[in-house]
C-alpha cells in the first residue's frame, strides 16, 4: 500500500528531478545560462516523446523537426495573423500535429517494417522546403519576427526566470505522463508487443492502434515544445526545423538509451551541454562527435563476446539505465 | 519538348544507378541502408580528385575519355570497399539485434561518413569541369534539339551498367545466389550458399552503381558536395520506394519515373517546387501502395 516511504522509494528520482529544475532560477543569475536551460526544456519534451516511440512503440521517426515546426508556425502564425489567444494558438497547433500524425501513421503503421520511418523522413523534408517556399505565409528564409510572448493575467512569461519556471513545469507534467504511459496498460502492451507481436495480437492487443497512440502523443509533445520556444525567442525560421535536427533528436533518444523513459532525461542533457562544449573545441565537429558516439552505442551495446565485450559492457553500464519502478 | 525528354532521361539515369543500391540492400537485409547517399557522394568526390590530378592552368593533360575512365575505375573501387567496410562494421554485428538497431546505425554511419568528408573539404562546394572533359563541340544536334556531349554520355553509361547489371543478375551464379538470398536466407543457406558472402557481395554491386552514379552526376550538376548525398538520396530513395524497394527493374523504372515527373513539374508547374514532387510521390504511394508499383505486396501486421 501507499506509505510515505513507499511513495518516496518510486518516486524519488521524480521529486529530485522537479525540485532540481524548479530551483535553478534561484541559483543561477546568468541570463545565456538559463536560456539554455529553458531551451532544455522544450528539447526533453520532444525526447520524451520520441524516446517514447523508439523505445515503447518500436518504431523511429526521422521527420519529428517538422512537427516542432508545426507548433511553432502554427502558434507563431495564428498569434500574428488571427491575432488568437497564444494559449489557444498552441493548443490548434497540437490538435493540427496530431491529426497530420494520424494520416501518416495510420497506413504506415499497419505493415511490418521500417515505413513509418520512410514516410516521416519525406514529410519532414516537404515541411521544410514549404516552410522556405511558401514565402507569402512564411516569410521563407527570413523566418517571423515579433510573435508575442506569452502571458497570463498579470504574469508576463519573456521574463527569463518566470518563463524557466513556466516550461520546466510543462516538461515535468509531459515527463511524468510519459512515465504513467510507459507503467499503463498502454506501455504494458506495448512492451509485450515488442517481445513478440504475434503473442501479444492473440491476446487481444491492437498492435497498430497502441502503436498509432504513441506516435500521436509524440507529435503532440513536439508540438507543445515547438510552440513554447516560438513564443520565448519570438523568432523563427525554417533553419531550425531541417532533417538534421530530426537526426539529433534521434540522437538524443539513442544516446539516453530508450529502454526506459529517464533514458529521455540523460539524452536530452548529453545533446545539449555536448555541442556547447564541443563547439569551443571544434566548431565543426559536433555532428561528428553524434555520428561516432551513436555508432558506438549501437554496434557495441550488443556485443557479447570477442574482444569487445568487455568495452561493450562498461559502454552499457554508462548508457542503459534499468527501469525504475 | 525533345529537350524535356533528354532532361528527364538523363536525371532518371543518375537517380536510377543510385537507387539500385538502396533497393538492393533492402530485398536482402531489409534494412533503410542510408550510408548509401554518402557512398554514392565520395563516389563523386573521387571523380573531382582524379580531374584534379590531370588539369594543370584549366588545360588538361590527358585525354579526356581516359580520364572519365580513370575516374569510374577509382570510384567503383573505393565505393565498393567503402561499402563492404560498412556492411562488416556496422550492419553485420547487428544481423540478430532488434529491427531498430540497424536502422539507427545506418543513420550514425550516414552522419559519420557525411561530417568526415564535410570536413575534409571544408564543407565547401568544388566543382567538376565537364567543360573541359565533354567540351561544347562534342554535342550532337538532332532538328531543333541539342544533346549536350555530358548528357548523352551519362545515358550511355548508364544502359551500360545496368545492361551489365541485368546480365550478372540473371546468367550468374552469383546473380542467381543473391536472387536467393533475397527471397529467403535460411532456405539459400541450406542449399550452401555462404549467405555473408552473398550480403557483402550486394553491398558490392550496389556501391559499385553508386560509384559510376556518382561520377555521372558530378558530370551532370557539374558541382558536388559533401551533402549531396542526402539531398539526392532522398530521391533516388523515393525511386526504389516507388518502385517497389526491393525490386531491381522497378527501381529503374521509379528512377525513370520520379524523372519525368520532376522534369515535367519544374517546367510547366513551378521550378522552386520540383523538390516537392519527389516527397510528395513518396508519401504518396507509402500512403495508398506501399509495395511499389512492382514490388511484391507487403505482409499486413502477423
């Protein structure tokens, strides 16, 4: 039963977590450090989602970029166009994100291997190239200037610290579904499909529909995070939404590992203190550094024996997490 | 309009040598092999360093036939050890891991390859003097319609190649082991057929495609890149998808295809938005024919 102690032993890394990221606006004053930290936000709500699709649902995305894009146009131009409510504007972009998830999921998802992929990698691309064509709704190449900050009441959220606040509220909510999803009936029938599909079909789960589901909510958290950074930056251009952002989100979710959700955390902090670092090195070694660092976990995490395994191993104890009950 | 066909045929040419490679990985090994694009860009770079080496003061120093020659040579050999080293490196420790691993190791290889040859060439774009190696002279006029010499050269090597292809394919015994091995590894497996071999030897074939590929369209863009790969991979992708990915003719005749309806929308619907033709194409038929138009249909869920 739920004794307090029990309740902090499954949730303490939760609670940690929350009271880490809410207190940062107090410990640190240096406003370009927590823009980066409230960028972090908004890209681990992404990961979070993604993370969710590789490693519950089995299947990869490589055009997530367009729908960050999504929530970001989508906001940035019904705020500046319709002149709508911010708040509202984000939430049309999010219904828009899933529903364009749901046509290309729903065909793709039904066959047997890698066409969800396939599909997604196209769509990012036609969303890129009409987000520099389409230069009578867009502005193409010189992106949208002046989307209005959000704001609530009296609470004016361009102010670094209140909005760092803000958004590490929103991510938590995200994560902390996304760890409820993964320990549902949702995430327990996705696990038993990836152990084996036929099994799991015969017991009544609908393989393509959970699938669908968490394709879905990942097109709905890109979209949030993709609205949010729109509003906080009040800039955007196509740059930020191409095929190489889509492969760093991938990035990200392989780095933290995806067996278990918090893996979506560890990424999200590689991804982005990575580059920081690697960019005072080296300016342009930063995709290189992810292309070797993915090669590594990947080729080597599997491999058991031979002269490798035991670099295999460590290389597993750095980056698998096991899953926290 | 003549002109239009020239265009489409020799674009559909260049998509159609890089797209047998995708298509020939994935009726084997049904993986997304996406360090292909970069195979096929190093490929092309190869050409560019060869040039190099026999053009002094914008002069060549050599004939200029022996050079494209000596070009395809070079590319076919290091595409095709590239993409064995590859194959060994990131794809075969993985033959029993789960479906995602190789795709994401193949999107790592991809980055890899892509940053490293950024890198090398100071992510800059060098060109390639078809100028100099098919000169304007060389150009066969027909009625109204000029064939510019680089246009009819990159058909004919392409009808070469894949002639030459179709051959090994259907009178060889390696041709009929990889046929095999795509229908069903196990079973080839039993009647002795080294399937390891078999996969390196497809990777083989497929980059030696990419490698002629590759040069040819450094002749046909006559500037190269170290992004080129993606950028063109996606649509010689869309080619093997819309042909049914897999199936070696229908990825010549996506390539083919995909060709005709970018040449045709860039002409008489918009210029700016012929790169639209090819995604949208893809989703398309990912959407309502996922098999291609002669791929075989694909197994829906268990």
């Amino acid at each position: 039963m739920s004794t307090p102690v029990g309740f902090w032993n499954r949730n303490w890394g939760f609670i940690t977590l929350a009271v880490v990221a809410l207190a940062m606006p107090l410990l640190v004053a240096d406003a370009y450090l927590l823009s980066i930290l409230a960028f972090m936000a908004t890209r681990f709500m992404v990961v979070i989602g993604l993370s969710l699709l590789l490693g519950q649902a089995g299947q990869i995305s490589l055009g997530h970029a367009a729908f960050v894009a999504i929530g970001a146009y989508g906001s940035a131009l019904l705020v500046t166009r319709l002149s709508m409510n911010p708040w509202l504007a984000m939430v049309v972009a999010a219904v828009l994100a899933a529903g364009v998830a749901g046509v290309i999921g729903i065909p793709t998802l039904k066959l047997k291997g890698h066409y969800l992929a396939m599909a997604t990698l196209g769509f990012g691309e036609i969303v890129f190239i009409l987000l520099v064509q389409l230069k009578g709704l867009t502005r193409g190449t010189d992106g949208i200037t002046g989307i209005p900050p959000l704001t609530l009441g009296s609470l004016d959220f361009s102010q670094p610290r209140l909005y760092h606040v803000l958004v590490w509220l929103v991510a938590l909510i995200v994560f902390r579904l996304a760890l409820n999803l993964s320990e549902s009936r949702v995430g327990r029938s996705l696990k038993a499909l990836r152990r084996s599909e036929l099994a799991a079909e015969s017991l009544g789960v609908n393989a393509s529909w959970r699938k669908l589901q968490v394709f879905m909510i990942s097109a709905v958290f890109a979209s949030l995070a993709g609205s949010f950074d729109a509003h906080y930056v009040q800039f955007i251009s196509p740059d930020s939404y191409g095929i190489t952002f889509s492969v760093i989100l991938v990035c990200s979710v392989v780095i933290g590992g995806f067996r278990s959700v918090w893996g979506a955390l560890w990424g999200t902090l590689a991804t982005v203190i990575l580059p920081e670092v690697i960019k005072r090195i080296h300016e342009d070694a930063v995709n290189l550094v992810f292309g070797i660092l993915l090669i590594l976990i990947v080729v080597l995490l599997p491999v058991k024996s031979g002269p490798l395994a035991r670099v295999a191993h460590d290389v597993r104890c750095l980056f698998h997490r096991e899953e926290r009950g | 309009m003549t002109q239009q066909v020239v265009n489409a045929l020799t674009l559909g040419s260049v998509i159609a040598l890089f797209a047998l490679g995708y298509s020939m990985v994935y009726g084997i090994l049904t993986i997304l092999n996406f360090a292909h694009g970069e195979v096929f860009m190093i490929g092309a770079f190869m050409g560019y360093y060869v040039q190099k080496l026999f053009i002094v003061d914008n002069q060549l120093t050599a004939n200029p036939i022996l050079i494209i020659f000596l070009s395809l040579l070079v590319a076919m050999v290091v595409c095709g050890a590239l993409a064995v080293t590859i194959e060994f490196v990131a794809y075969r420790p993985l033959r029993q891991a789960a479906r995602l691993a190789p795709l994401i190791s193949a999107l790592a290889m991809s980055v890899l390859l892509r940053n490293i040859m950024g890198v090398i060439t100071k992510f800059r774009v060098r060109p390639i003097s078809t100028d100099l190696l098919l000169p304007q002279r060389w150009a066969v006029h027909i009625g109204e319609t000029t064939i510019a010499a680089s246009r009819y050269v990159i058909i004919g090597v392409t009808l070469i190649s894949l002639v030459a292809l179709e051959l090994f394919m259907a009178r060889t015994k390696a041709g009929k082991a990889m046929r095999a091995c795509a229908q069903d590894r196990e079973a080839a497996s039993f009647m002795g057929i080294s399937v390891n071999g078999i996969i390196s030897l497809t990777f083989l074939v497929g980059a030696v495609m990419a490698g002629i590929g590759g040069i040819m369209t450094g002749l046909y863009y006559t500037q190269i890149d170290f992004s080129m790969g993606f950028s063109l991979g996606m649509k010689a992708f869309t080619a093997a998808v819309l042909g049914g990915i897999g199936n070696l003719r229908g990825a010549v005749l996506g390539s083919f295809i995909l060709a005709t309806a970018e040449t045709l929308g860039s002409y008489y619907i918009s210029f700016t938005y012929r790169d639209v033709i090819a995604f949208a194409i893809l989703i398309t038929i990912l959407l309502f024919k996922p098999s291609g138009l002669l791929g075989k249909p694909i197994p829906v869920k268990v």
